[in-house]
C-alpha cells in the first residue's frame, strides 16, 4: 500500500508538505475528497483527505475542532487546495494540525484534486504488482526446494525468508523437527505448545496468536485423514494474506512430502513387521530369509525384546517415534511390531534406557515397557509371552530394564547379559571372568594363566560381579554365563 511519501515524490510539485516539514512514512488507505464539516461519517481511516477549506472559513475554535474530529477518525493527512477558497494557508490550520498530529499538505492552485487521486491508484496499482510479483517468485522457489536434495529443510528456509521471519516443522506431537534460522528453536519450541490445541479442533484447524515480539501462524500438515504435523512461523510484522498464501503452499508441499516419506516407509516397515512375526513363530529360518531377498539386514543371534504396553493398537505415528527413539544414537538396527495393544520391538545391541525412559514419559506417560536380556531367536516367542506377564504386573508409566528382567530370569534358565563385561573399559573383565570360569574358581590358575597377580583378578571378579549382578559361584550362573561366552566366541 503506498505511503505519504511515495504519494508525495511521485507527484512532485503537485503534493506538498507545509512549510517543508518532514513526510511521516504513513500508509493511505485512498484519497478522499470533501467540503464538509464533519467529513468523518464517510471516512474509514488511513485516507489522505483533500478540501478547498470551505469548512475552515470560521474561528479559530472551529478549525482546532475540525483537526480533532480528523485525527480521532485516523486520518492519514489533510491536503488544503489553494485558489478557489484560500489563496494561503489559514493562519490556525498549522497549529491545529500539529496539535492533533494530523500532516497538513498543500496542493498548489491548478492542480486538479483528480491528478492526486490517479496518482494514488496508480501507486496502488503498481504496488500490488510487485507484491503479486513477490508472492508468485515466493511460491515458485518453494516449489523448487521442494524438488531438491533435502526437501523439507529447504523448504522451511525457503518459508522463512518469504515472511522475514523463521520457519519451523513441527512433528504430529509437537516436536520441532526442522527450524530456520535455528537461532529460532527456542520461540518456535514455545509455539509448539498450541500444537494440543489445535489436535483438538481438527485436522483444517490453524491458529494466530502473538509469541513476544512475533505475529505467528500455526497451520495443520493435513494427511491420511488427520494432521500429520504443523508449520509454524513467525515475524515482527502481522502477516499479510500474501504471507498466509505463502503459508499455504509450503504447508501443502510439506504435506506431500510427508505423505511420501510415510508411503516410502510403509513397505521396509511392513517387511519388518512381518519377519518379526516369523521369528515369533519360530520360523528363524524364514525370518532371515524374507529379509536377505528384500535387501534388509537380517537381525543377529542374539537379540533383544521390547515390549510396550498402551493398550490401544500400535499406530504410525507411535512407530516412527519408537524407531526414532532407539536409532537416535549410532548402534543397533530395529525391527518394530505394532500389536493389538501396544508395540513389540527388536533390538539388535544394547538399548539406551535412559533415553527410552525419557521418550516414553513425553509420549505415551501410561504405558508399561519391558526391555529383555539377549535372547537367541529361537527363544523370541517364549520370551515375548514372559515379557507381557511381567508387564501385565507392572504399574502405567513404568518402565522395567534389561538388568533387572535378568535377575528374574535367571532362576528361568536365561542367558546372561554379556554387554556390561563388553561396555566396560577400565579393565579387561571378558578375560578375567573366562578365565576365572575356565580355572573353576581356581584364583592362582585364573591369575597365572592371565599373566596379573591373584589381587588384580579378585578385584577385576569382583567388579564383573557388581556390572553383571550375578554371583559367578552359583553354577547355574557360571554354565550360563560360559555358554554365552563361547557362544560370542570369547571363550
């Protein structure tokens, strides 16, 4: 929308402040002409109004009065025509106006108000072509990053720039998975906290509402019947409809992108499922045989089971957060089951209990989670049908680690977990405790056969027994515990 002071250069001569003073940057709303006293019933505000001054012919009263009504209403300036009127400015306009803070202009004499006012639509004009201009240049460089390499972060930054502001996206749960500039992180975390909001109200359901300094729109990813995700974004300007066009259609690619990355998804994910329920079946052999002909990997021996108890089925978007949650670090491979009542997980490697506990907690709080010792894949379906008895006896919000599934399992005839001896740096405990097992408890032949004295060994023993919590001089233990051995080729 122009502004007094393009109105003003682009009329030159023709539009002048008073006495030279300085052009306030305001906005016009349109040009407006009138030779009433009270022309403010047919004003919305924001105008430039221009008058011959037959209302001001009066006192001074009545011209104070006259500014007043104007800058109650907003009105952008007051432009006097000289000639058919006034020949000059009336004396007590200026301080009137300056009073009311309403800019006062002076059109010279011959100077048609109609001149103004074409000059003004033509600004208008002229400046809705270049914001069509922008919006269009806009949407066509989303459509580009959402062609490129890495779709969804250039696509955010692409969003950003386009309100001058920052972007985000956020997961179905509120999650910032991607963030421009990611100085921004912090505010758009803050905005994220609508997201339960607007979960309520519906999948086309979006929201304005002002976060410190930003004017910021949270609008629905809308997919597979429900909302997949949000974009957020952010500026220190109320957004224009431009924006909110712009808004749309990054929304709308983010959508696509989502949806394909799930169907991309759905196929490996559904391959995975299936070799679980083989293993579970016992049909190891099947398992391993449907992965290797799909290109996947095959899990390993020895694996772990986790299980999740949420009583409703499994769905997508609990999936992609399990599988999130234990790939986030470098490490094991994942093969997720969604159940009639939760999820069952594969696990090859340690699991990081500490950051499943946390995402459980944010995610599904009332849930009732197991993690298992190694168990071999032959065993899987025994060990799943322990696994949801020891969860059916635990409290909502609980989660029950490997450890301690081992001590109970121990009495059960299960192997022992060998990850602590491996994880452990300090000292070589794989060694001690196979050599201890192979001497039968035998201190002197452990400790010659090793090359360290009979005290190092008793300390390392003792620390093997403290990481392990298993005493290594029960013989069930100790068979268990060296068959897990020699079965890792460590002994």
């Amino acid at each position: 929308m122009p502004d007094l002071v393009a109105l003003c250069a682009a009329l030159g001569g023709r539009l002048e402040p008073y006495a030279g003073a300085r052009v306030p940057a305001t906005q016009v709303t349109g040009v407006h002409v009138s030779e009433l006293v009270d022309p403010t019933p047919f004003l919305e505000g924001g105008e430039l109004l221009l008058t011959t001054g037959m209302p001001l012919v009066g006192r001074g009263v009545q011209t104070r009065a006259y500014a007043a009504r104007l800058r109650r209403r907003g009105v952008a300036g007051l432009g006097l025509g000289l000639g058919p009127v006034h020949d000059e400015v009336p004396p007590d306009l200026p301080d009137a106006c300056a009073a009311e803070g309403v800019p006062l202009f002076v059109v010279p004499p011959a100077t048609p108000f109609l001149a103004v006012a074409r000059t003004y639509w033509g600004l208008l004009a002229r400046t809705g072509e270049q914001r069509l201009s922008a919006a269009l240049g806009a949407h066509r460089a989303l459509v580009r990053a959402a062609a490129g390499p890495d779709p969804t972060r250039a696509v955010v930054q692409t969003l950003a720039g386009a309100v001058e502001g920052w972007a985000a996206l956020l997961s179905r749960r509120g999650e910032v998975d991607a963030v421009w500039p990611e100085t921004s992180r912090g505010v758009a975390e803050q905005a994220a906290v609508e997201v339960a909001r607007l979960r309520m109200a519906g999948p086309h359901s979006s929201a304005t509402f002002p976060l410190g300094d930003d004017d910021v729109v949270l609008h629905p990813l809308a997919a597979r019947g429900g909302a997949t995700g949000f974009v957020a974004t952010g500026c220190r300007r109320p957004m224009s409809h431009a924006d909110r066009q712009t808004v749309l259609t990054a929304s709308a690619l983010l959508a696509l992108q989502t949806e394909q990355e799930h169907r991309a998804d759905a196929g490996p994910r559904g391959l995975r499922a299936g070799a679980v329920r083989l293993l579970l079946a016992g049909e190891v052999r099947a398992a391993q045989l449907l992965l290797t002909q799909s290109g996947m990997p095959c899990p390993p021996t020895w694996v772990r089971l986790l299980l999740v108890e949420l009583g409703r089925p499994g769905d997508d978007d609990t999936v992609d957060g399990l599988e999130r949650s234990l790939a986030a670090r470098p490490g094991p491979a994942v093969w997720v089951l969604p159940r009639d009542t939760g999820l069952l997980a594969a696990l090859a490697g340690a699991v990081d209990e500490a950051g499943l506990r946390d995402w459980l907690a944010q995610t599904v709080p009332d849930a009732r989670a197991v993690v298992s010792a190694p168990v071999r894949l032959e065993d899987l379906g025994r060990v799943d049908a322990a696994l949801a008895d020891t969860a059916g006896r635990l409290a909502p919000g609980t989660l029950r680690g490997a450890r301690a599934v081992a001590r109970d399992a121990s009495r059960e005839g299960a192997p022992v977990d060998l990850q602590p001896l491996l994880e452990h740096r300090r000292s070589d405990l794989v060694g001690a405790v196979t050599a201890y097992l192979r001497a039968r408890g035998h201190w002197e032949e452990a400790a010659r056969d090793l090359g360290v004295h009979r005290n190092t060994l008793r300390h390392r023993i003792g620390t093997a027994r403290r990481v392990l919590d298993q005493d290594l001089d029960d013989p069930d233990v100790a068979a268990r515990l060296w068959l897990a051995l020699r079965d890792a080729g460590l002994a």
